[in-house]
C-alpha cells in the first residue's frame, strides 16, 4: 500500500492567519510527512475563493516544497487542462520536475467546479475534448522532438519547450476519473488513476469503476498501474476523541465549499458520523483506521491512499498530531503486511 497526503487547503482566516502563515504551516507539515516516510504529497488546482483558490499555482508551491524536502514524491491532483494553454502547463510542470531533481507526479483532469470556469469566461463543453488534446501536446512537448499536433482545438508546428523534466520519457501520469468513459480512458491510455470515493454513491460503484479501468487497461497491453482514492483522515486515541476534535474542522471544510459556489447544490458527504461507517471518512483509533484501508485495498481495489490530514482550520498541533499518529500506528501494519 501506498501512502501519501492530499491538500485541498481550505482556508479559514480567522483559524489559519495569513497567507503567509498558511502557506508556512502547510511547508512544515509536508517537512513532516517527507522525514515520516509517506511516499507522495498532492496539491490541488482551484481558483478563486477559500475552498482551494489559495494555491491556485500547483507548480510554484510544489517548487517550493521541493527545495526543502529530500524524497517525497510531488504531485498534482490535479492539472485542470480545460483552464490553461497545453504549453504553458508542460513548460511550469516541467520546471517542477527539474527543481525536485525528478520527484514530479502529473495528474490530469476536467475539473469539477463549474464556478471557476464561469469566472474564467470559458464554456466546459468542450473540456473532455481540451483534457484528450492537451494530454498528447504535453506528451510531445516533454520529448526530445518539437511539438508537431493538429487536433480540433490546438495547432502546433515545430516548436521547442524547455526545460524537459528529469523523468525520461515523463512524469507517472495520472488520470482522475468519475464516470464509465473516463474510467475507460484511462486504462486504455495506461495511466495511474485517482478517484474521490467519498464522491461516489457507494463502495460498489467505485469497484464496478476499477473493473472498467483494469480490463481497458489490459486490453491495451499494460502493465498494472495504481489506483489512488483521497480521504479526510483523522486518527486519535479514540473514535469519541476523533469525533471531537475534528467535527468542528469538517463542518468549516464542508462550508468553506459550499461558500465558493452558494448557487450550486452540494451533498454534505465529509459528515464523520454518517460517513465513517461507510469507509468515506477514515477516522477513529488506529485499529479502526487500518481496517479501513484493508477494506478499500482488499475488497474494492485500492493501491495507493492520500489522506487529507489538514482542513478547515485544524490548528496545526491537531494536523501534526494527526500526521504523526498516522506514520507511527497506521503505517507500520501495512509495512509488516508486505514485509518491507
């Protein structure tokens, strides 16, 4: 099993300071996680409000993260290419990549706010398109040859990107996927996938959405590829104790979210007493954790899970304390378990 930390920074001024004090808190933390072993940390790509639009440049915060940590790997979760040119995503990513000296993961997807891209002055119609085109320009331009592409929304003719990235011939490739078409996509392309489970009506519709991406996936001749989903996590002592201290912090994640849109209709799906019976949340005593993550690696087919350890404000003796809980007494089951 694989092991990582999602930051979806949901900012709250009053709890979390300034910018400047945010963005600290959060290096610090991501020091943390890489000298406690976790083996990735992703940020996300939102724009305009609290919910995310604080680092709406993944590639300079990971940049940053870079010069201070020595092997945690560094990913986007993820590049929302509907919203940028192809060649401008290729040429910051792949300074990331340099900077980190080759610890860069690049995922890729459509983006799920219709918000940002109304703010944005763009349509998401043709976004599926956008995602399938830029994929392919950014391919090219992390070659060693000009990108040539003639598609039905970008034209390019030999023209040269630099920097190319450490990773030869890219950076692992990641897809997020939430329907049967991208899920198929992204088999059949070879591409690792990430998937929010709490998002999804049930356990068995996420496995019937790996079914889809493994058996496209072989179809295509690759070789076996991870499977990531995102939770919030909260370990403590106890299922009481993690109940009370986390619920104020979920509740200013959940309206932070709705915040940035009022228009639109949410489901409230980060609620820990409706939703950790269901595995959505992974929270409570070590013990309790662990079976969680065995029930989402065994009986639906996870490989790889990035816990949210940091939301709404938690203040950051409660994110360390959680960080911390989670290397020392959830980790090492699954280390034993593989023998490592």
């Amino acid at each position: 099993m694989r092991f990582g930390a999602h930051y979806l920074p949901t900012y709250v001024p009053e709890l979390d300071g300034s910018f400047a004090d945010f963005y600290r808190s959060m290096f610090e933390q991501i020091e943390e996680l890489d000298r406690l072993g976790f083996h990735d940390v992703w940020i996300t790509e939102h724009h305009f409000s609290h919910y995310g639009g604080t680092v709406p440049h993944p590639p300079t915060f990971l940049s940053a993260a870079a010069r201070t940590t020595r092997r945690i790997r560094l990913g986007v979760a993820l590049s929302v290419l509907p919203l940028h040119r192809p060649l401008d995503v290729a040429e910051s990513y792949a300074m990331a990549d340099v900077i980190s000296n080759g610890r860069l993961e690049f995922g890729v997807g459509r983006g799920n706010e219709p918000i940002e891209f109304k703010k944005l002055g763009l349509s998401q119609e043709t976004s599926g398109r956008h995602v399938r085109e830029a994929i392919e320009v950014i391919r090219q331009a992390w070659s060693d040859d000009p990108v040539d592409f003639s598609g039905e929304l970008f034209e390019y003719h030999g023209v040269n990107v630099f920097p190319k990235p450490v990773q030869r011939p890219h950076p692992p490739l990641w897809a997020g996927a939430r329907s049967e078409e991208t899920f198929h996509w992204a088999g059949e392309n070879g591409f690792h996938l990430m998937t929010l489970p709490y998002m999804s009506p049930s356990a068995e519709a996420m496995r019937e959405g790996f079914r889809i991406y493994r058996e496209a996936q072989a179809r295509a001749g690759h070789g076996k590829r991870d499977i990531l989903g995102k939770f919030h996590v909260y370990v403590s002592d106890s299922w009481e104790q993690a109940v009370r201290e986390a619920t104020p912090y979920l509740d200013n994640y959940q309206k932070t979210h709705r915040a940035a849109d009022p228009s639109r209709k949410l489901r409230n799906r980060v609620d820990m007493n409706s939703q950790a019976d269901e595995g959505f949340i992974i929270a409570g005593d070590p013990q309790r954790c662990i079976d969680a993550i065995r029930y989402w690696r065994e009986e639906v087919g996870l490989t790889t899970l990035s816990g949210t350890f940091h939301f709404g404000g938690l203040p950051q003796e409660l994110a360390m304390k959680n960080i911390r809980m989670f290397a020392e007494r959830v980790m090492p089951s699954f280390e034993k378990e593989s023998g490592a």
